[in-house]
C-alpha cells in the first residue's frame, strides 16, 4: 500500500493534484496547512494534525505561499528523512526570497537579470545615478507580480525609493529585459519540463503574470532554455515547480522559480494534463523510496542475523517435521553431516552443533 498525503492551503491547484494522485496511490490524503503544530524538543521533534500524531506517508507533497516559508521549512526538516518529498526544506526559504533565489542561480551558474542589492538609502541613490533605464525594483518577498515596480527614469525611480525607504522595506534593483511585455513559464517535473507556456501582459502592463492579467499561449521551448529551466529548478531544491523565464536579446534569463505554482493557466494554456504528470512523477519516485526503505530494512536483517541474531518467519512442515529456513542452515553453516543436540519444551525449539574430534 503507497500512501501520500499534499500539504497545502487548499487551492484549486492542489486539489487538481489530489484528484490526479489518486489514480495512482492507494490513499492520498488532504492536509490544511493551517491545522498543523510543530512539536520541538530537546530530543525529537513531530508533527500533529488536528491536536494527533501525523500519519505516516511514503510520500508528502507540501506547498503554501510565502508567508508560510518558515513553516514549511520547518515540518520539511521534520519529515524528509521519513518519506519522498519533491521540495527540498531549504527550498521553501530559497525560492520563496528572490534575493536567495538569484544568489542560489549565480552558484549553479544559471543566467539571470544583472540584480543589485544595497544596505542604505544612500548607497541606493547612488547605485541609482549609474544605472541603465528603464529598471525594475521589487521587495524580496511577494508572489503573481506583486511588489514590482518600473522606473524608466532617475526621477521615477528616486520616488519608489523614498516610498520604500518610508515602508523601511528592503528592496532588490534590477535590469530591465525587453520582452515585449512577455515571459515564459517552464514547468518542470523531474529532469523534464512538462509544459511551458508564454504570458503576454496588457499593453500598459510591464507584468506577464496570468494573475495580473496576463494570457497564456502555448510554446515549444528550445533545448537550451528547457535545459536552464531545469537547472534552476536543481539549484532551488525543488523536483516540482515553475520558471519564470525573459527571453531578451542576449538570450533567456531566468527571473523567478515558483514553488508552489499554479495550475490553472499552464494547463488551460498548453492542453497538458499537468496534475497528471506530477502524480505520475510522485508515484514513481515514493515507491523508489519505499523500495529502498525495503531494502535497508533487508539489509539490516542480514547485518542482524550474521551477527548472531535471529528471524521470524512462518514455520514449515514436511509431513510431521519442521524444515529450517535456508537462512538458518546458510548463517549456522550446520550440514547433513554434522551432529546435532536438540532440545525441546512446549512451544520452543533449539538446535546446537556438536563438535566431535
């Protein structure tokens, strides 16, 4: 029996994957992420649901917006060693800050807008004065285009920054790529990406986002792009997720990777059953795991038994006599040619070679 459980904020999305999962796990179960306490001790650490203990899964699919990053890292840590989970736990404080996100795409040498950070509202005037416009500005946190800002100007741009330096907000300063009010969303599952799809914004809308009002049409993505959408998704940790991608005149850059992507628009988009091909992914890669949780558990038994240990297993008969399993005979190393003291109580059985010169 596989069981699976989604994690989640109850979208539209992840009951779309549930669905799908149940075409494939024996059970799959619905988890409101708001109804979920973290128990942290000296010693251990566990989960309950509803004021229990968590069930146990072979296979945990969580997801949740921003605003539960700490959350998610933290029952992530708890729960990775005990089944398959597609998001890394360090993933949901990644990819869920897009200043971590573009330092975790520099290390995986993944090609991304030239983004710049500065400590002091000073240093931001400055950085400011050098810079090539038009310029994006945006807080590090924040989802569906929100919190993104355009400055086609030094002016415009000096007034978001006085308006941010008032919200005593970071905030992160970032080339502008002209895409014709356009981008494209990868969706990668495994070492593949599924679907992908190009958002066109309104005419006065920098912002593609499908959320902002953006449309979705179908593309083929080339092998170099399809290649940097999954690299990017190896370098925030996450099996499952989109990448939002630019695709400007010194070719795509990556912007943004989704953990917790939606699945509405790429599947209206692109025709692909996208539920689908996550449940599919998740299947194979939870009984992966529970095939080699078999197999250690196997491994230990054999560790156990050379060492002098002992099994269980069903007794068999032939006629009115008990056959050893050929494991016993095996770790014994006792023959047909060996004798033997048998000794004998009511519901117990013991065996010991004698050694004869």
């Amino acid at each position: 029996m596989v069981k699976a459980a989604v994690i989640s904020l109850g979208s539209t999305s992840s009951q779309w994957t549930i669905d799908a999962m149940k075409n494939y796990f024996d059970q799959v179960d619905n988890i409101n992420l708001k109804e979920l306490e973290i128990s942290i001790s000296g010693k251990n650490a566990s989960l309950l649901y509803k004021g229990k203990p968590l069930e146990e899964y072979d296979c945990i699919y969580a997801k949740g917006s921003f605003r539960y990053s700490q959350v998610l890292r933290s029952l992530s840590t708890i729960l990775q060693e005990k089944c398959y989970m597609p998001i890394a736990s360090e993933a949901f404080t990644v990819a869920h800050d897009k200043l971590l996100t573009h330092l975790m795409l520099q290390q995986y040498n993944v090609p991304m807008p030239k983004t710049y950070i500065s400590t002091t509202i000073n240093a931001a005037r400055d950085l400011l004065s050098k810079m090539n416009y038009p310029i994006i500005m945006k807080f590090p946190q924040g989802t569906q285009g929100k919190g993104v800002m355009f400055a086609d100007s030094y002016s415009s741009a000096s007034s978001i920054l006085d308006a941010l330096s008032a919200l005593k907000q970071s905030f992160i300063i970032q080339e502008y790529v002209e895409t014709s009010n356009s981008d494209v969303r990868a969706f990668v599952v495994g070492e593949k990406v599924v679907a992908a799809m190009v958002r066109r914004g309104k005419s006065d809308e920098k912002r593609a986002n499908i959320h902002a009002g953006g449309v979705g049409e179908p593309v083929e993505l080339d092998p170099y792009t399809k290649e940097i959408a999954i690299k990017a998704a190896q370098a925030a940790g996450a099996d499952i997720c989109g990448v939002d991608i630019l695709e400007g005149a010194k070719g795509p850059v990556v912007l943004e990777v989704n953990i917790s992507p939606g699945l509405q628009g790429i599947t209206k988009a692109t025709k692909v059953d996208v539920a689908d091909k996550i449940a599919r992914y998740l299947y194979r890669r939870a009984t992966e795991h529970l095939n080699k949780k078999h197999n250690m558990n196997k491994s230990n038994i054999m560790t156990d038994v050379n060492n002098g240990g002992e099994i269980i297993t069903n007794v068999e008969f032939r006629g009115s006599r008990i056959l050893l399993p050929e494991l016993a005979t095996t770790i014994s190393r006792i023959s047909n040619k060996d004798q033997v003291q048998i000794s004998m109580k009511k519901g117990r059985v013991s065996l010991d070679k004698l050694d004869i010169n």
